[in-house]
C-alpha cells in the first residue's frame, strides 16, 4: 500500500511582503527541519524517493532534515505553493481589499480570496483554482507510484488542498486546513483501493516536548 508523507517545509521569513521575500527559511524553520528530519530517521524509515517543490524554503527544508540520501530526489514545480500575496495583491488592486493585520481578518481574507478565486472573480490570478485543484491532485497520483514510501516536501497550500481533495471537503475547509497547517507538520497519505485515505494529519512528534512547545508555528 503505497504512502506518501507530507511534510510542511519550516517557519519562513517573518514580515515579508512577497512572495521571494518569504521563500526563505527563518533561522527558527531551519532548526525545526533539522529536528523533522531527527525524528523520522529515529524510525529508522527507507523512503524509495524524495520530492520537493521548487521553491527555496522547501528544498532547503528537505536538505536540513538530512533523511535517506540515498533515494532520489525529485523538484517538481507542481508541489509549489499557491502564490497567496500576489493573489492578495490582486484582490487589492481590483475589489480594494486590504491585506489582513491581524489573525481574525486573515482568516476572513483568505476564505474570501479563495471565493473569489474559485468562482473565477479575480482578473488574471497567476494561475487558475481549477490548475491549483488539478496539479495537487495529478502530482499526487504520480508520485505514488515512485514506491512504497515517498516523502514530500511542500508546503500549506498543498498539504491543504490533498486533505480537501481525499476528505471531498468544501472550498471554507480548504482555508481552514490552511490556517492551521503547522511549519514542519507530517501528513501522511494512504493509497487504497483506487483512492487516497489519511493516516495522519498535521502532526509535530519532533515538537511535543515543553521545551519545544513554544517552536511550533504557522507562518
């Protein structure tokens, strides 16, 4: 039964107001991959590939966490982050929507910006929801059958979107999964009987310790 684990890549830059500004890991996220990557070799686990996005944060997380160097590595761009501060951006510029300053109005910007988004209400976004639905959904498919185990290395908006995709869940839960997806949290997928199933969601075993606790993060 093939399985893929899903791993968020670590804390990014703080403060940043674009999309290359964030695709860096903050000095905290490198340390969070590193301790990722401890407790998965702990196990003592052989995955037959490694695949990654192509974006510096999430390679950088693969690298740091240091697992199984002997099975090879894939970048495959559909495994990318959606692009959230350009659609932001847009959703300024055309319905005069300022981006969220504090945690309440960010969870109501991004459902709105997913609304938007998916009923195909902002002009020119940098790529449609329906290719964001299919390139999660089609890389996944794919990447099962490189082999019984495969870890990937990605980031929230894909781990989100292959949690709505298995569980059927509606466009608000998309956000929501999002909101809560935590830096360097382990998802793991199932592949049965013709369909995905969750074994595991979210989860931070490398940060249960108190003196670990206030490491865990969102952003």
């Amino acid at each position: 039964m093939p399985e893929i684990t899903l791993v968020r890549h670590g804390q990014a830059k703080q403060n940043a107001t674009s999309e290359e500004d964030y695709d860096r890991l903050s000095d905290l996220g490198r340390t969070q991959a590193k301790w990722a990557g401890e407790h998965l070799r702990k196990l003592k686990l052989s995955y037959d590939a490694i695949v990654t996005g192509t974006l510096t944060r999430q390679i950088d997380t693969q690298i740091l966490m240091n697992i199984d160097t002997k099975a090879p590595v894939v970048r495959d761009e559909r495994f990318n982050e959606i692009r959230l501060y350009d659609l932001a951006g847009l959703l300024k510029k055309q319905f005069g929507i300022d981006f969220p300053k504090d945690e309440l109005s960010f969870k109501q910007h991004l459902n709105l910006t997913f609304k938007k988004w998916e009923n195909g209400e902002i002009m020119n976004p940098p790529e449609t929801f329906q290719n964001y639905k299919s390139r999660v959904s089609e890389g996944l498919n794919e990447i099962k059958d490189l082999g019984e185990k495969v870890l990937l290395v990605t980031s929230g908006g894909i781990v989100a979107m292959a949690i709505k995709h298995t569980l059927n869940l509606s466009t608000e839960a998309l956000g929501n999964c999002l909101l809560a997806s935590y830096n360097t949290g382990i998802t793991k997928l199932l592949y049965y009987d013709q369909g995905f199933v969750i074994s595991q969601v979210n989860a931070l075993p490398h940060l249960e310790t108190p003196a670990r606790w206030t490491k865990r993060t969102y952003t």
